[in-house]
C-alpha cells in the first residue's frame, strides 16, 4: 500500500502519534544503571554493536519490485523510522550516540539501497512499476528531508 502524496502535506511528529510512541525511559534508566556499575562505556559498545545488527538484518540482498512494489516502499519505510530513531536518540542522550556514528550506519544503509534499487531498476521493463519506484524514493527523501532531527 502506498502513502498518498497528499499525506506529504501533514506534519506528524515521528516519535509519538496514533500509531507509535517511543519511549525513552528505559534507555535512561539503562544508562544510569550501567553508570552507577561503571559500566556505562560497555552499553554504549553493546548498544552500537546492536544497531548495527539490527542495520544489517533491515537490509535484504535483493528487492523483488511485484507490481505494487511494496518491498522497496516498506523498506525505505524501516530505513527511515531507523534514522529517525538514531537521531532522536542522539539528541535525547548526552554523549550515548555520537553524531559520527549515526552518520556511518545512514551513509552504510544509503550505499546499500542505492545498490539494491540500481541493480533491480536494471531488470524493470514496466513503466508502471519504474513509477513505484521513483514515488516510494520521492516519499524516502521527502520524509528525510523534514524530519525535526
């Protein structure tokens, strides 16, 4: 299913709306646990190798784009909501995520799908299809582009 272009226009705050809310709380006390042991260095490890797993299991292989491409649409979708929830951890911790780190899993994720939708685009002969495509990157990068992070 695709998001109207239309929903372009609505401003939702990405952290909390009818249909998620991220809470933060846990990885506060987290941090504060972990501090207190002396052992706030091996979270932030723990925490970054995990990410970067979670980066990797989001990522397919390779797209299969059906007529209403929705593996592309739906992973541009979770490559977005991981973004979003790197910088909003970044900013609502002190020092837990540094902006450089953020910055090497979204230039990874990029090169990545920029990969998979070159190497699929390659083989599309329906114009349809190619249509999909350039809607569901359209969304991807207005989304990014607009995000408050």
């Amino acid at each position: 299913m695709y998001v109207p272009l239309t929903t372009l226009l609505t401003t939702v705050d990405p952290l909390n709306n009818d249909k998620i809310v991220i809470e933060f709380l846990p990885l506060y006390e987290a941090m504060h646990i972990c501090g207190s042991l002396g052992k706030g260095d091996e979270l932030v490890r723990t925490y970054e190798k995990d990410r970067r797993k979670q980066m990797d299991l989001l990522l397919p292989s390779y797209l299969n784009l059906d007529d209403n491409g929705k593996q592309l649409h739906d992973l541009l979708a979770d490559i977005t909501g991981f973004s979003i929830l790197e910088r909003a951890t970044a900013k609502k911790t002190m020092d837990f995520r540094s902006v450089s780190e953020i910055e090497g899993l979204w230039d990874i994720m990029c090169d990545r799908v920029i990969d998979l939708i070159t190497e699929t685009v390659e083989k599309i002969k329906d114009p349809k299809v190619l249509l999909r495509v350039k809607e569901s990157v359209t969304i991807f990068m207005h989304t990014i582009q607009v995000c408050p992070f």
